[in-house]
C-alpha cells in the first residue's frame, strides 16, 4: 500500500491510447532538454533503450535543492507566502514557520489521490496525479503512469476506532498528533507513503513511519553513513511494500538511488547509478524496475539490486533531451535535435517505466517547446513551456488524443503554478476532464476550476473562509474534489467539496483546531483515508510532522 493520487492504472494503458500530436507518424523517441547543437557525427543507430545507464550531459548549473520536486510557479506561491498569513488553526496566531513540498508515487495502496494520481481519487473519474485519498487496506494496483499518465492511488486502511472527541457531532477531531523532534532542524516534506498499519512522512532529514492507531513512532530511518540527505522519494511503494529513494552525497549530487521496506523501515540497498551529477530526480517503482528521471538522466533499476535494466538513447546522434519526469509506470520528456538530416526537430515522449521502450510520440512546434509538468498520468495532463502561444496546459483524451490548449496566463493576472504528479504538496487535482488548481493569493487561496476539453475556465471560488481553502489531494470515489476551508484562528475549518459545475460548496464537517501548535492550512499536504479520516501533513517539521482526524 502507499499514498498515491491515482487509482488503479494499466501501465501500458497510456501508450496504447496516445497518439501523435501533429497527425502525422512518429517513429523515434526523444529525449528531455535541449542543449547546445551538437556537433554531427556519422551514421547512429538509434535504440530506445540499452543496457547501461550513460553518463549524462553536463549538467547544468547545480540547483540549490529546491523546496520540494515539481515546485509550482505561478501565482499561488506557497513557498513564498508569509506562513503567519495562510490558514492558520489556532486559537491565537502563533509564529510562522515555513514549508516546503514533497513528491512521490507508487503503485501500491496507501492514501489515495485525485483519481488517477494520488491518495483519494476515484479509480474512473479522476487521474492519479494529485488525489491523494489514504485508502487502508487493499492493494493498490496502480501504476503510476509517469507525468503524463495518471495519478497514484494510496490505500490507507483505517481500522482503529473514532478519535478523542473535542468537538460537536460530525466534526473532525485530532485522533492523534505525531510530537515534534526536539532539537530537530526544519525540514521540507519530501513524500508520504502509507500501509494498512502505517502513516509515512519524510523529508530531507529522514523518514519516520506512525502507528495509523495511535500516532506511536514505529521507525525511522536517517540518511546512510556517507549522504547528506534525501532528495527525492517515489510517491508511494510497489505491491510488495517496497518504495525508491534519491539521496543527496553532497554538492546536491543525487546519482545515488535506494530502495526501502516500508513495513519496516530497512534500507534494502542504495547505489550510485550515474558518474555524474544528478539533480532533482523524479522516481516511480513498480514491482519490477525503479525508473528515474533528472534532466538528461534516464533509466531503470532493477527493484532487488539496483542493477541497470534500461537506459534512454536519443533518437538521432545529435538530439539532446529535456525535462525527463517519471509517473507512475510512464515516463515523459521532450527532445530536440540538431542533425543537418533531421525531419522532426522536436518531439514529446512516452515512455514504458519497466522497459524503456517509447509508447507514443508527439511532434511539437515552435523553436523551445518542451515538459514542464506532468500535472496527472491518467488521464495525462501536460503543463507545456515555450509554446508558439506561451505556456499551456494540455489534456489527452481516452484515445490519446490531444484536447485544447489552455493558456496557464491570462491577462492582468498571474500565471498558473502547478505541482508534478510526483510532488508531495499539492496545487492541482485532475478528475475526468476537469482541471482544478490552487490559486489566488497567499493570504486568502482559493481553487480554480477548468475544462480541459473545451479549454475553458468553469469557476473559482474560495470558499467564503477568512482565509480562502486548500485543495486536499485525490478526488472521492465519485470523482467529487475535496478542499479545506480557512476560518481564521478562532473558527475551526471545514472539510467540503466542491461542485464539479459551479464550485459550489458542500460541507462535510467542521476541522477541530489542534491543540498545540499552529497548522497553517495553506501549506500543509491534506490527504482523506477510504474510511474518511482526514491526515495532515504540513509542508514543515517546525510543528507536529503528521495530524490525524476522525469524524466524530
């Protein structure tokens, strides 16, 4: 089992149902980012995949490890947003302390998301991407079909009776509250993973395993002798309990890959797996290969050893790839080449996490066009950069066919900013053709919804809290969204949903404030069991890592 926000996904699903974005057949993969042409060579033979994992272009300048993987850009900022400001429950406004976001996926059970991506989420209506709905209990057979698939389901099974009471008939009380680590530095949340028996948080410092029924600690495990951190964590773990992680041996350098037992928190193995640098990687596992993607930083690892299963060729001699994301059991990146020969200069691709091979293929326009995140795996949902148009983001229907262009920027308002399917913190939620994302600003957020088949904006809305709402990852079984309201520090919140039309609120009760601490509802990661407990992961460690609540 293990948090997800899609639901049951076919990892081969995606590439039997996409199809070429210009019409017209293309049959070479592409690779992740351009960079400089380089120079022709001879004749190459072109092989999707291979048995080693070469060394990647030079990478670019080393990014300061950033808040969390797939950090949105745009106009709600929850990296740069005074936490004093955002929903805060608490009775007096306490300090601030601020967050970051994590990724992961996974195709086993555990919290779900929107349908086709995450914790909750609705096997059929809503892609895996960011539904995180903890579902307990069962197997999670979805796959997360990488950024472009769908999302990842996590199946956290609630068992345990009601929490400690506090509160009126129908309102969500605090269960429990994992403690503060004394003397602990913050960290940002990197990932979740769940069990039937487990809640999972990790961050760059370690990663603690709790009771679902109690809050009680039942492991943890730190960095390996010889790494910094953690860099990255798959969002969730395959059927066999089993999760990838990145660590960080220094300078940023995240070349080392892991795998970890989620029932008991055992470092299985970790291994360096590129002679150079890689940063920021995504990862996804299946029960077979643990597929990674960093820029030009490509390939599968098998799950028992690490051992090189398949490792990304480009098309062409003189292509360079871009934007390499890994979803689920897909893996997408964008490609541009430079031989004097060369018909299709640019394209975007699918790719089968297990074995490399290239699934589908789109032509692209324009002279930078490329990823730049995987918003959902299935459906597949892309956010495009350097479009003839500007930034877009586009869907792909069940055939696999491109839907409208939807302009991430319209005018006399901010861009859009969205989180990968493999992030931690949410800012959108796919469910069957509709878009919803986090918007507005920091102080009062509010939820903006889009048809991704027309290309058109349905509503926004806020929620009419003192401090806006907070898209909770996953949709429902029923594909319905659900969001966190904001009532300032005297009120206590609410969980609703939101009509799928017109925004329209339905409360499903009232959020007890926790009693010590301050969670500040804007950055913190919200997940629904199957069961309809609600977990709260706050993008920090300054204050408890993990908040459960029951209905009462």
């Amino acid at each position: 089992m293990s948090f997800g926000r899609r639901p049951d996904t076919d990892p081969a699903g995606l590439a039997d149902q996409l199809t070429q974005l210009g019409s017209a057949p293309v049959t070479a993969p592409a690779g992740p980012p351009a960079a400089a042409a380089p120079a022709q060579g001879g004749d190459y033979a072109y092989q999707p995949t291979a048995a080693a994992f070469p060394a990647q272009n030079a990478p670019q300048q080393p990014q300061v490890p950033q808040p969390a993987p797939g950090a949105p850009v745009g106009p709600f900022d929850p990296y740069a947003m005074t936490p004093p400001q955002p929903f805060q429950a608490q009775q007096t406004p306490p300090p601030v302390a601020g967050g970051y976001g994590y990724p992961p996926q996974a195709p086993a059970p555990a919290f779900p998301q929107q349908p086709g991506y995450g914790y909750p989420g609705p096997a059929a209506p809503a892609p895996r991407k960011r539904n995180p709905v903890l579902l307990y209990g069962g197997a999670v057979c979805a796959l997360l079909v990488v950024a472009i698939a769908i999302g990842l389901v996590v199946l956290f099974d609630d068992k345990d009776p009601k929490g400690p009471g506090g509160g009126p008939s129908g309102t969500y009380n605090v269960a429990w509250a994992a403690p503060k680590a004394q003397g602990a530095r913050s960290a940002s949340l990197l990932g979740i993973w769940g069990s039937e028996k487990l809640i999972v948080r990790g961050d760059e410092s370690g990663i603690k395993a709790y009771n679902s029924a109690d809050g009680k600690e039942a492991w943890s495990l730190a960095p390996p002798a010889g790494t910094k951190e953690f860099c990255s964590m798959s969002y969730g773990h395959n059927s066999k309990g089993v999760a990838a992680v990145a660590l960080n041996t220094g300078d940023g350098d995240c070349s080392t890959l892991g795998a970890v037992d989620v029932t008991t928190g055992q470092l299985l193995w970790s291994k360096k797996i590129d002679a150079e640098r890689v940063y920021s990687p995504t990862l996804s596992i299946t029960d077979k290969v643990i597929a990674v993607g960093a820029g030009s930083a490509l390939g599968g690892f098998n799950v028992a050893d690490g051992a090189p299963v398949w490792t990304y060729q480009p098309r062409e001699k003189n292509c360079s790839t871009s934007g390499a994301k890994v979803a689920g059991t897909s893996v997408v990146l964008t490609d541009r080449c430079y031989g004097s020969s060369t018909t299709t200069k640019a394209t975007l691709q699918v790719l089968d996490a297990e074995t490399g091979k290239s699934g589908a293929q789109f032509v692209l326009e324009g002279t930078n066009e490329r990823l730049g995140t995987v918003l959902s795996d299935k459906p597949l949902v892309l956010a495009m950069s350097g479009g003839t148009g500007g930034d877009y983001v586009v869907g792909f229907d069940a055939a696999g066919k491109p839907m409208a262009k939807i302009p991430t920027k319209e005018a006399g308002s901010d861009s859009l900013r969205f989180s990968d399917s493999s992030d931690a913190f949410t800012l959108n939620v796919v469910s069957g053709t509709t878009l919803y994302v986090q918007a507005g600003s920091s102080s009062k957020p509010s939820v903006e919804a889009y048809d991704l088949t027309a290309g058109k904006k349905l509503w926004e809305q806020n929620g009419g809290g003192e401090q806006g709402l907070r898209l909770v990852s996953g949709a429902d079984k029923e594909g319905a969204v659900r969001a966190v309201v904001a009532n300032g520090y005297s009120k206590p919140g609410k969980l609703v949903t939101l009509g799928k039309a017109d925004g329209a609120v339905t409360e499903l009760g009232p959020v007890a404030k926790p009693k010590s601490g301050t969670l500040i509802y804007s950055i913190t990661e919200f997940v629904v069991t199957d069961s309809g407990s609600l977990v709260a992961f706050p993008r920090t460690s300054t204050g408890e890592p993990v908040i459960r609540f029951t209905k009462g």
